[in-house]
C-alpha cells in the first residue's frame, strides 16, 4: 500500500514537555526504511504547524489550551481525509493523545460520505473519557476518546459537523488500568466495549484481540487503531507522558498488532504519547517503530 505519514508535534494536550518531539523520535528510529523495507511506498507529509504553550495562555483552567488544540485537530481531520482520498493509508505521529480527535474525525467524515461507518480500537492505559467537568487536570489529552463519541466541548466533538464519530457498540478500550473516578462512570455509560489489563491477565491478549477486532469490524467498512504507547509496562516503554506500572508486555503488543494486520480491515493508524526527553536511548520510539511494521504486515517468518 502506499503509506502516508503525518506528524502532529502537539503537545497542548498536557503538561509534561516532550511529546512534541514524538514524530521525530520516531522517524530517527527508522520508521520509512522500516515500511519501505516492507513493500510499502512512503510518503512524509512532515509535521503539521501547531502552536506552542509559550506563544499564549491557557485559557479555561478546566480545558487548558481548547481553542489551540480544536485548531490543530481540524486542520488534522482534514489532512486524514485527503490522505485517504489520494488513496494512501493515514499513519499519524503524536504528540500527545488529544491529536486522535482529529485522526478519527477525518476518517469517519471520509466514509460518512460514502455511508459507510467505523469502527475504533483505543489501546491505551487510560480510558480518555473526561471532559472538562470531570477532569482532575483541565488536561484535553484525557478527553479525546469522550469527543470522539460526541460528549465534550463542541469545538472537538463537531469537526465537520456531525457526532459521535464512531457508535459506541463498534468502540473497544484495550489496556485499561488508570482510570479518574468520575471518568469510570462516562465509560460505564457511554456503552463502549472494554477490556482491562486484568481481562487481559484472565482470558490472553490473543481473545482479548478476537473479541475485539470483531466487535469493531461489525457492520462497519473497517476500523481505526489509536495507540497510546503508555499501554505498555514502563519497563518497555519508558518514554511516555504518563507512565503507569502494570501494562502489557512487548510480546502482548506485537500480538495485537499482527492480529490487526492479519483481518486487512485497518483503516488508519495513531501512535501517539512518546516523549524522547524521558526515553532511554530512543528505545520507545523505537518500539513504536516495530509496532507500526506488525500492524502492517512484517511477520516473523
């Protein structure tokens, strides 16, 4: 397939510095001669402009930095969509996680109109679900997941004017192990499918993935695959914006990956939440890098 690759430095989203710096550690980790290597052909769009927390305030103390982060997911929604109307794979480099507003934005709108629907997997330590009643933090990066179901400020939950982007019956949280207390009611009612890090423990990664990939597949032309590399133990991804012990194991992860490649219903893929400053040697850019190629269809033999 023909792969194209766009980076979003957003780091508005939260306050630990560094994720801006994301897209680059991945590309510095060899992500084209990674897919090239594969039969892929790739093509960098670069990063895309994005304000940063020096040039202005931010704002509403409950959603800090709203109006810049709306700004830079529209612009992403509609960068997706072109990138799937050239006919090319959208491959989206976070920043901080408030970057997948726009992603799924702009792949629902592409198959809205040609009434087709989506499907999402959100593997990711967090469930994402706050707004800003509910958050603890004012910190939008714990919110994407609520915009993209249509709950949250309009400025995020309206891109191209329509919501939820995705029905909640075709959404599977993976990974969850951190969750705030008000945000568990919001996952509770918002009707999506979760699997935690102990369901994970109890049934494998392997019917954890079954159960997920047909639960987002559907009724729908195909799914989208928002991965929040703070899913992972911090023993294997150290280089992440919020660290949370417990989380699943390099193995677990490329499992997943190579499941999703193996169904060809992908229809967009997000790596999203490293942050170099704290890495270890780029080890996890790196590690996204090889998560990426799972996805898309390296294979051990």
């Amino acid at each position: 397939m023909k792969v194209r690759i766009l980076g979003v430095p957003l780091d508005l989203g939260q306050e630990r510095r560094g994720v801006d710096m994301g897209p680059s550690a991945v590309r510095a980790a060899g992500l084209n001669s990674a897919l090239k290597a594969l039969g892929h052909k790739v093509e960098d769009a670069g990063n895309i402009h994005v304000k940063i927390p020096e040039e202005q305030h931010f704002g509403d103390r409950h959603a800090k930095y709203l109006n810049e982060i709306a700004e830079t997911c529209q612009e992403v929604a509609h960068r997706i969509y072109q990138t799937l109307e050239a006919g090319c794979f959208p491959l989206s480099l976070g920043g901080d996680h408030s970057v997948a507003i726009g992603t799924q934005a702009g792949v629902a709108k592409f198959y809205r109109d040609r009434e087709k629907t989506v499907g999402l997997l959100w593997i990711d330590a967090h469930a994402d679900m706050n707004t800003p009643d509910s958050s603890p933090s004012g910190n939008v990066h714990g919110m994407p997941f609520a915009a993209t179901l249509g709950i949250g400020p309009e400025s995020l939950t309206q891109i191209f004017g329509f919501s939820p982007k995705v029905q909640a019956k075709n959404c599977v949280l993976i990974g969850a192990r951190n969750l705030d207390s008000a945000e568990r009611t919001h996952v509770k009612q918002s009707g999506i499918n979760v699997f935690t890090m102990r369901d994970i423990d109890e049934m494998g990664m392997r019917t954890v993935m079954e159960k997920s990939l047909a639960l987002a597949a559907e009724g729908t032309a195909g799914y989208m695959v928002s991965f929040d590399m703070d899913v992972l133990d911090p023993d294997e991804a150290p280089g992440v914006g919020t660290p949370v012990r417990g989380g699943i194991t390099f193995r677990e992860a490329h499992l997943a990956m190579e499941m999703i490649a193996d169904t060809r219903k992908m229809l967009a893929l997000e790596v999203v939440e490293i942050n170099p400053i704290i890495d270890i040697g780029n080890r996890t850019a790196a590690l996204g890098v090889g998560l990426v190629t799972s996805a898309l269809g390296k294979k051990i033999l």
